[in-house]
C-alpha cells in the first residue's frame, strides 16, 4: 500500500515537471500526418511599440491603398472642376448612374397607340388580316348566342365563342369602302351613327374626315319618317361644285323639304334598330357592323366584325371615313376640270368659280 502511493507520487510529480515535452509527443500521436502546430516560441511576433522604425512584415506585404475616388468628398470634387475650367476642359466624375439606367430594358415597336386610330386612321389600301386580328375583329359572342344568318360568316368556335372569318371581313369592308366613296365623289350626303358608350369620337372623327354627318347620342325614332316635324327647324346652306356657300340662294331652300342621307353608316345596329327599319321605308342604303348575334338582313352592306371592340370600331369607322375622303376629293378634282358628279337641282344657278362647272 505505501509502495503503491509512492508511485503515484513520483509519477504526478514527474508529469508536473514536463508537461511543454509531453504535450507535443501526445499531439503527434493523435494528430494526422500534417505538420503539427509551431510552438508559440516559433511563432512571429510583432516588433515592440518602443521601435517606430521597424515595419511588421504584414504590413509590409499588404498592397497599397486604393486612392480615393474623385467625388467622394466635396471639397476634392469642387478642386477637380476648378482646375478643368481653368484648362478649357470638362470636368469628369466618372459615369453617370441615371445614363446606366436608361440603357435598361427593351424597346418595343410597334406598338398600339389609341389614339393614333382617331388621328390618323387608316386607308382602305391599309386594310390587311394582320390588322383585323390586332384590332380583335375575329371575336364574336358565345355559341348560344348566335344567329343562324351568320353561318356564312364563322370559321370556327374556339372555347365556346364563334370566330369570324377575316377573310370575309376584310372582303366586306372593301366593298364597303368602294361604295362610300362612290355616294360621295358624286355629293351623297353621308350619316355616321354610333351610339354605344365610348363611340362618340371616333363617329364624329369620321364625319369631319368624310365631311357628313354624325348621331352619337341617340336615334330619335322618326327622324326619316317624320323628318319635317322634327328637323324642320335645322338650318340649310346652299354650296357650289366647289362646297362654297352660296348665301343668295337662301330664300329657295324654303320649299325644299328636309334633307335626308343617301347613306347610312352604323356602328351598332342592335341599339339602333328603328334606324334601320327607317332607313328600309327610305330606301336609304346602309352599312353596318354585324356581330355573330346580329341580323344581317337588317342592313343593306353587312361588315362581319366584332361591334363590342372599340378598335375594331375605330379601325373600320376610320377606313370608311377616309374612302370618303378620297370620294370628295375626286369629286372637287372634277370640278376643277368643268365636271359635275351629280345633278345640280333646279332653279339654282353658277357665280364665280362654280360658273366655269357644266352641269
């Protein structure tokens, strides 16, 4: 018993005494096969603040700090402008954030500008399918919606809704615009009307351009069939050949009834229906633009189109607005050369310009 805690205190006593010669051999031993850690003894120490002169070696191979950019403090960028203006030169402080934001994104052409139908609507020689599909003139309504007149009209259903063909459309509206122009080279009198909320500038644009009338408001039932009662009071002018007012003829106008137009262009005709029935006792030929859910029968030049598009109205108005500006512009052609396109009414005469026009 004393033998053995002798032992134990000869050994504490040795491992007390060595530990700095023990503690690497049992590091090497459970250590991997990299090189072990240098003692604290081998390891680089900085140089003592007592010594200014001595650099440590971090820091010496440290790289240079970077010069500070022109225009992080003020003073440094008033400096910068100052010696450029005194040297003629501009001064430069690097690019410009906002420029590098302007280069972002894409740029998307052509695209569809509302009112550029109004301004500038296009000729009957623009009419393609490519713009009769962007102006969406193929949607018409629901399958149980639609009238069976119209079957020559459709191309196919697609998601319970009938589409139009464009070809027909395209067909149609060349026809159309044949025969706007047609009433008015030879001084027809046209009438647009469009009803429908969001219709009103587009109608009255195509009336300035085709230089008719227009009705955006609402159809005042009888306004053909009882047209003297009810516009009797409107005032008249008489023209020239030449569309110059003739205000000496105004005493004859009395005896002339109502003025009534020779063509009628619809924009709705489901809204309008008592029109079209007038415009039939008149014999007033019409144009209209039928949706799958509309008689065709009940106008005389049907344009399958979608009529709750208010492009596609655009598109179409525009087009027929600007044949009859073709058409008044060949009928004051003709009338430069001694050419009337229509037959003068009697009992009015010729002065000025319009006296070299044979009737």
């Amino acid at each position: 018993m004393i033998i053995r805690q002798l032992c134990r205190r000869q050994g504490l006593a040795l491992l007390r005494s060595s530990p700095r010669t023990a503690a690497p051999t049992c590091g090497r031993f459970f250590s991997s096969e990299s090189d072990s850690i240098p003692p604290i003894a081998q390891q680089h120490t900085a140089p003592p603040a007592s010594r200014p002169d001595v650099v440590p070696t971090d820091l010496q191979n440290a790289s240079p700090a970077a010069p500070p950019v022109v225009g992080d403090r003020p003073e440094d960028l008033q400096a910068l402008v100052e010696r450029r203006s005194a040297s003629g030169k501009k001064a430069t402080t690097g690019p410009n954030p906002v420029a590098r934001f302007n280069k972002l994104g894409s740029t998307i052409s052509p695209t569809y500008q509302p009112e550029d139908l109004i301004r500038n609507p296009p000729k009957p020689s623009d009419v393609t399918l490519e713009l009769l599909l962007a102006s969406q003139s193929h949607l018409g309504h629901a399958t149980s919606l639609w009238n069976p007149a119209n079957s020559g009209y459709i191309s196919g259903i697609r998601q319970g809704v009938h589409i139009i063909s464009l070809d027909t459309t395209a067909a149609h509206l060349r026809r159309a615009s044949k025969v706007v122009h047609e009433v008015a080279r030879n001084g027809g009198l046209i009438l647009f009307v469009g009803t429908r909320k969001g219709q009103s500038r587009i109608v009255v644009n195509a009336a300035e351009i085709a230089r008719g009338c227009h009705v955006f408001d609402r159809w005042i039932p009888g306004s053909l069939t009882n047209a003297q009662q009810i516009l009797g009071h409107c005032a008249r002018k008489p023209v020239n050949a030449f569309d110059e007012e003739l205000p000496q003829y105004s005493h004859l106008l009395e005896g002339y009834p109502v003025l009534k137009p020779d063509l009628v262009v619809c924009l709705n005709p489901l809204e309008n229906r008592p029109l079209l029935h007038e415009c039939g006792l008149h014999t007033v030929p019409t144009i209209g633009i039928i949706d799958t859910d509309a008689d065709p029968t009940h106008v005389t030049y049907p344009i399958p189109a979608n009529d709750d598009s208010l492009r596609c109205v655009a598109v179409i108005a525009g087009v027929l607005g600007r044949a009859a500006e073709a058409g008044q512009a060949a009928r004051l052609e003709a009338a430069e050369m001694g050419k009337l396109t229509y037959e003068k009414p009697e009992g009015f005469g010729t002065k000025g310009k319009a006296s070299k026009v044979e009737a």
